[in-house]
C-alpha cells in the first residue's frame, strides 16, 4: 500500500527505477566508445607532461659527473622519470579497463602525479641555480656523493703557473751559468797506471 502510495505521488516505481538502471548499464556496457575516447585523450595528454616539464636547459646535466656532488634537481630528475616509466605500464590499463574498474586508472593517475610534481620541482631547482638564486637551506640540499673539492680559483692558479714558470727560467740560467764555468775549473783525469792526464 505505501509503495502504491509513493507510485502515485513520485510517478514511477522501484521496479520501474530498477528497470531503467538495467537498461542504461546494457547502454553503457554495448557502447563505451565516447567514455574510451576520453580515457585515451586524457591519457595521450597527461603522458605530454612529463617530458614537456623536463626539456629544460641542462637538464640532463650530470653534476655528479663533473665533480659537483648530488644535487637536489639531479634526485628529483631521476625520481620523475622513474615515475614516468611505473606510469607507462599503467597507460593501457587504464585505457582499456571498463567504467567500473578503477585499479589502473588510479595507478596511473598516481605515478604521473608523482612523476609530474618532482619534475616540476627539478625545474625550479634548476631555474633558481641559472639564475644565480642560492636555493634553500634544508635536508635536501647536502651532497652525498661526490662533494666537490674546496680548491683555489682560476686566477689563483694562472698566477701560480706564472711563478712556476719565473723559476723554471732562473733555473734554466743557473745551470748555463754552471755549464759555462765547468771548462775552466777542468778536473784531472786519472789513468789507471797512476799518471795525470789533462
């Protein structure tokens, strides 16, 4: 009686609502191609991302390589791109899997989140070392492996080269000096019978 009640009030049924839900399911489950489509574009589209935030100027500028120790932009480089390539595994997945299945498409938003975060992060550390900016202090910013060594400027060691060169020059004249006054201090040679010969 209440369900008759409802029915004339609302103007549909529960049996009625059921019926249209399976209808619109049936609809769904034979024709995904619009949902598809977006799922690829949003996909093709999120995969951009990453490589478009990592084609900055020295980006694949190893400063462990050259003696300046492990830099926070070199780490969040290589964490980016890791992520990136967890989320390649995911992109089909999440393309082809049905409405209702949610596990590749949550992977995959969730290793292009990290990947796109850190890269974006690489790029400010990288943008604030081109433009001269000291970047902040913290946890992140000691080097690990490969510190650089404290050493002297390069005008320190042009002139260290220059002095260097100065006394290779006097020496170079002490020894012709040395060599021209041999002959007239001329050592006797002794024979082996026991007379001086000169």
């Amino acid at each position: 009686e209440c369900k008759d009640r409802c029915a004339k009030s609302v103007g549909f049924t529960s049996s009625r609502v059921k019926r249209e839900e399976g209808k619109c399911k049936k609809a769904c489950a034979s024709s995904p191609g619009f949902m598809r489509f977006c799922a690829f574009t949003g996909t093709a589209l999120m995969l951009c991302v990453v490589p478009l935030l990592g084609s900055y100027k020295g980006a694949c500028r190893c400063d462990c390589c050259i003696g300046l120790g492990c830099s926070a932009r070199v780490a969040l480089f290589n964490i980016a791109w890791t992520s990136y390539g967890f989320s390649i595994m995911w992109a089909l997945p999440s393309v082809l899997e049905d409405a209702g299945e949610v596990g590749g498409k949550v992977l995959f938003a969730l290793t292009q989140a990290t990947a796109m975060i850190t890269m974006a992060s690489s790029r400010v550390y990288a943008d604030r070392a081109s433009a001269g900016v000291p970047p902040a202090p913290g946890p992140t910013q000691m080097a690990i492996v490969g510190a650089p060594v404290a050493g002297p400027s390069n005008a320190e060691l042009q002139q260290q080269i220059q002095e260097l060169q100065q006394q290779v020059r006097e020496l170079v004249k002490l020894q012709t000096l040395q060599a021209s006054a041999a002959p007239s201090t001329a050592v006797p040679n002794v024979s082996p019978n026991g007379s001086n010969q000169f």
